[in-house]
C-alpha cells in the first residue's frame, strides 16, 4: 500500500522539527517504509530517532531536561518568537518530561503543537508559517529534486528559510542549484590534516564528536573550510581543550559542547571565526579575537571568565555562588550581556559578576527558589566602563 501525501508530510515535519533539516530521499524512503509497510505511528518512529547518533549529535544525553527543553524550543522556532515565549513553553516542555513524559513523544507534541498554531496568534504565527515554510522546501527538496546528503547537508537545505515567503524561493533554488549544499568532514582520533581536510566554496561542516569515548580533535589536527560560511561542531563528554599544534582556518562558526567542567578554549589564533558558541558546565574560559562573537551557556557553580570578542553574551544556569568574569584581561569591542539564573534548590548564593570594558553592559540576575526554611542571596555585581562604554 503506498504511502498519501498527508502521511509523508507528517514524516517531513517530524524531521524538519527535530533536526532543522531535510529528510533527503533515502532517509525519507528509510521512514515511509516504517510508516507505510511497519505500521508504525510518527511517534513511534519518532522514539527510534532519537537514539540515532545524529539526534545525539545535536541534542546529547547528558542535557538535563531544562537544557534539552530550551535547546529545542530555540532549534524549532529560532528568532521567530520572542524570548518570553519561547521561555514559557521550554517550560512547558519540562513540566511534561517531569511528569513522565518521553523526550520523543513531547517533541512530537511541541512539532503538532506549533503547527497547529492559527495565523491570529501574533507570538507563534511567524513560527508556524517559517515550519510550513521548510516543509515546503524540504519536501521540494526530497520529493521533487530526490536528493539526499549527510545531516550537515541537510540542515543547510532549509537553514535560510523563514516566515518569509521570499525565503523559500531563494532556498528551492539553491536545490536547483546545489548552491547551498557544501561538504562534511568527520575528525578521527588520528591526524586530520592535509587536502582531506579542506573545504570547497560551500558552506562546509567539521565534526568532532567522541569516538568510543574519545576525543577526535586532537594533537595536529588542520583543518581548512575554504571559502562559504563554515562551521566546526565539537561535542565531547570531557572538558573541551585546544589540542597542541592544531589549526583552524576558514572557518566562519564554532559550537563546543562539552559535558565536563573545565573547558578552556583560545581561539586568537584561528583565522575567520566570526561566531563561537560554548555550552559547558563549570569552569569556562574563552579568549577569543575582536572580530569573534562569544555565547557562553553554563551552570556557574564555578567561574565563567571571558577575554577578547566583538560581543559577549554569558547565560548562568542554576548558579550558585559562582563567579563570572568579562573583560578581566581583554574587553569585549562590543556589547556585553549577562543572566544569571539563581540554583532551583534553594537556599543557595547567585554569582559574583563582574564586568570590564564594553560598548553597552547589560545585566540581569535573578534569584532562585527559596525554598522552606532557607535563604537565597543575590552575589555582587561590579562594572567598569572604559572609553568605549556608553
């Protein structure tokens, strides 16, 4: 029995929602047999993705559910809702997991969810019309033009599109083109260097994830993204450090996840970097260049401190009594900001900040909870302009 479009559709959405890509045909084909011939329901097929090493990739085990939560809302409607918003319904999400729920089936639920939303919603309307927007291109893409990549690949397919009707033009024609689709290279725990490792005119993406437990951006490595906007993914349950003589060039963005405290990173010496993004959980050092855009996400138990960058942005997460330092050595060129969310225990001391040098500074703390029987205490904010500060 052949599958309808309704069904197929269904299967589109569910990975556009869970991995802000394009299926491709072979995937596509792999989860209408599952669908079609194995009868299984799209949150059936939605249990078995998620312990796939690409969701892994992107959503690792050792979130907590909050983490999990937030990183999805943001991954699903990006900056087409307000941070309120998507705030409340990472909230939500949480609440549901708390209460039993599987991570497969709420994400089932927050995809149906969104798309369910009626064109009168002015906070979620954009983001339900940019979903359909990429199940159109998606679907183009798989159906239409049958064609099929790596996950990076795929993401690629639908990064551009938007709530914008423009944007789905401009990426169907990027399919046509093959414009938007560039290369993928996966690190291994030898050297990676030389012409293997050197992208072309696309937008090319470098994985570094664990390899049976081990780190594979290691001492040597080279790698090279050529021209396009290039991206380096380093993923790792030990804290993420620069390896001896490793080298990183061309490349445009560079998101570190690490599931260690200790993670302490340099990055003046790359060449190109216009983006770095670390999400760690105690313990985060970051120098970067002044051309390098810097987010810091971690927990803050410990000390967040942050040199260089053309703008630095610091998210603390249940902290308690840590300590986040900005500019102590080189000031942000540009904005700074900073939240720090206090410990859900209670009972518990917010982070020290403090703060050197940036064009703007802005700085939210906010206390955890105060459970019965004990006290939770602000820490100190000190900020120092310099004649850049506004």
């Amino acid at each position: 029995m052949a599958i309808t479009a309704e069904a197929r559709t269904e299967i589109i959405q569910l990975v556009v929602g869970m991995f802000g890509a394009a299926p491709g045909a072979s995937v596509l084909s792999d989860l209408t047999f599952a669908r079609d011939d194995r009868g299984q329901t799209v949150k059936q097929i939605a249990a078995n993705i998620v312990n796939t090493n690409e969701f892994k990739s992107i959503y690792p085990t050792f979130l907590t559910n909050q983490e999990f939560a937030d990183r999805f809302i943001n991954n699903l409607v990006g900056a087409e809702v307000a941070a309120a918003d998507k705030t409340a319904a990472a909230t939500q999400l949480v609440a549901m997991l708390a209460a039993g729920a599987s991570r497969s089936s709420v994400v089932v639920d927050a995809i149906n969810a969104l798309k369910a939303v009626p064109s009168t919603n002015t906070a979620w309307a954009n983001a339900a019309a940019a979903l359909a927007n990429k199940v159109s291109v998606a679907t183009y893409y798989s159906v239409e033009k049958q064609l099929s990549g790596s996950l990076a690949d795929l993401q690629k397919v639908i990064a551009t599109v938007t709530s914008a009707a423009s944007s789905v033009a401009a990426a169907k024609t990027a399919a046509d083109t093959g414009a938007s689709v560039g290369k993928s290279f996966t690190l291994t725990t030898g050297v990676d260097a030389g012409a293997a490792f050197v992208g072309g005119s696309g937008d090319d993406t470098f994985s570094a994830g664990d390899l049976a437990g081990a780190a594979v951006w290691t001492t040597g490595d080279a790698i090279n993204g050529g021209l396009g906007n290039d991206i380096f993914n380093v993923i790792s349950n030990a804290a993420i450090t620069s390896p001896t003589a490793a080298t990183v060039t061309g490349i445009e963005t560079a998101n570190l996840t690490s599931g260690s405290n200790g993670t302490s990173i340099n990055t003046t010496g790359w060449t190109g970097l216009t983006a770095l993004n670390v999400n760690a959980p105690n313990d985060i050092t970051v120098t970067a260049a002044a051309t390098t855009a810097v987010s810091v996400t971690g927990s803050a138990t410990g000390a967040v401190v942050v040199n260089g960058g053309s703008t630095v942005a610091v998210t603390s997460t249940d902290a308690d009594n840590g300590l986040i330092i900005i500019g102590g050595t080189t000031a942000s060129a540009g904005a700074v900001t900073v939240t720090s969310t206090g410990s859900a225990t209670g009972g518990t001391i917010g982070n020290d900040i403090n703060v050197t040098g940036g064009t703007t500074i802005n700085i939210t703390q906010v206390a955890g909870l105060n459970a019965v029987n004990t006290t939770t205490t602000s820490g100190s904010v000190a900020v120092q302009g310099t004649a850049a500060t506004t």
